[in-house]
C-alpha cells in the first residue's frame, strides 16, 4: 500500500505558474504508475495528466498540452506536475494517484487507479 500527499497548491494570478508535489511512502514507488487529476466545484474529474513507471512515457490532456508537464523522481519518492500559463477554467482540486496493475495503459481513466491523495487546491484569479 502507498500513501499519497500533495502539495504546492495555491492562489495565483492568469498567466502564473505553479509546481505541484506529490510524495509517496514506502519503498516501491517506482513499481506504480501515476497520474493527476482535478475536480472543480460541480464538474466531474477529470484527467490531467499521467507517467509510466520509469518516467519514459507521459500522457496530457489536451486541455493542458503544452502548459502543464508530469515528471517524477523515483529516487525521491515523489511525482510533480509544473504548471505553467495558468488559466481560471484550471482552478479546480488537484489530486495525486497511484496505480499497481499491469493492465495500465495510458492512465487517463480514474479507475485505473489504487490510491489517492487528499488532494490540493489550486486556484487561479482573472
């Protein structure tokens, strides 16, 4: 079992920049492919974006290509999301996700998913 903890949420101004985190505990994090996702208020989740195990193979929703980038660090356990040229229609929750199964393909489906952060709100001001 992992545990997920985001971080680096916030407040910020259209055009802004911000850098989420997302730490894992335990000893395998580079046995679980991940992925993020946001929620704003009334809507329905939806996928940002996702990496394989090694950090060879990512996946963005359009929605975000070419603003927002996945990467992570297997030796430090932890995920990020560097999300650039901010827009209000990103404000939303952002949450972290882990995944186990071998039958993760490009990660863009929640339910592909084992674990979850609390997540981290990210709000961006007009």
């Amino acid at each position: 079992q992992v545990q997920l903890v985001e971080s680096g949420g916030g407040l910020v101004q259209a055009g802004g920049s911000l850098r989420l985190s997302c730490a894992a505990s335990g000893r395998t994090f580079s046995s679980y492919a991940m992925g993020w996702f946001r929620q704003a208020p009334g809507k329905e989740r939806e996928f940002v974006a996702s990496i394989s195990r090694s950090g060879i193979t990512t996946n963005h929703a359009d929605s975000v290509k070419g603003r927002f980038t996945i990467s992570r660090d297997n030796a430090k356990n932890t995920m990020y999301l560097q999300m650039n040229s901010l827009k209000p229609e990103d404000t939303a929750v952002y949450s972290c996700a882990a995944s186990r199964r071998s039958t993760w393909y490009r990660g863009t489906q929640a339910n592909e998913y084992d674990y979850w952060g609390q997540g981290t709100q990210v709000t961006v001001s007009s």
